[in-house]
C-alpha cells in the first residue's frame, strides 16, 4: 500500500512501524516504535524483554492514543510474526488503519535520500 512514497505531505497519512535489540549489561531490550513519514517522529513506542505481538500493539494503541488519526491512515512494517499477528491485524482494523507490509524478500524499504 505504501508503494514506497517516504515522503509524505502531510502528518498523520503514513506510519512505519518497526522493531530494534538494544543489548543491555545483563539481557536484550526491545524497542518497537511507529514513526510519522511526514514529520519523521516516533508518535508511539513499546519497550520490552520479549517480542510478542501485544508489544507492537502497544506502540501501536500509544501512537493511536497521541495523534488520533482519521480512518485510512497507512501503518506500514515488515513481515514480522508480530506485524501479521490477529491481534495487531484487529487493531489496525479496530481503529480503520490500513496495513501495509514489505513484499516477501524485500528488506530494502528505506529512502534512500540523505535526510
């Protein structure tokens, strides 16, 4: 759905959800965060010492909750068992959101414009 338009005009059109491992003195952290393509700030964020799909969803409802965007909104992400969960889908579904995802294969979503 995203189509790889990274560039947006306005906020609140397009998020892109995402996942990262921070390594930590004694285990791994997890940070799941959803960025406003328009503004390039996280409006929401999870942290956690596991992944399961509720974390994304956190980030996710966080975001909802700060910006309260209008149905039609485009969440894009990768594959991830979290991102195709039943309950991140319901979310999406639950709030009008439209999930995007990555064709199978192609990690390479990124702008590749210098910002």
């Amino acid at each position: 759905m995203l189509n790889r338009q990274f560039d947006q005009a306005l906020p609140n059109q397009a998020w892109v959800a995402d996942i990262t491992y921070i390594r930590t003195k004694s285990r791994w952290l997890y940070l799941a965060a959803e960025l406003d393509l328009h503004s390039r700030k996280v409006v929401g964020w999870a942290m956690a010492n596991a992944m399961p799909a509720g974390f994304v969803c956190a980030a996710l409802q966080m975001a909802i909750i700060q910006r309260n965007p209008a149905p039609g909104l485009i969440v894009h992400s990768d594959r991830g068992t979290q991102y195709t969960s039943a309950e991140h889908q319901a979310l999406l579904k639950k709030h009008g959101l439209m999930g995007s995802m990555s064709r199978k294969g192609n990690c390479w979503n990124s702008d590749k414009k210098a910002r």
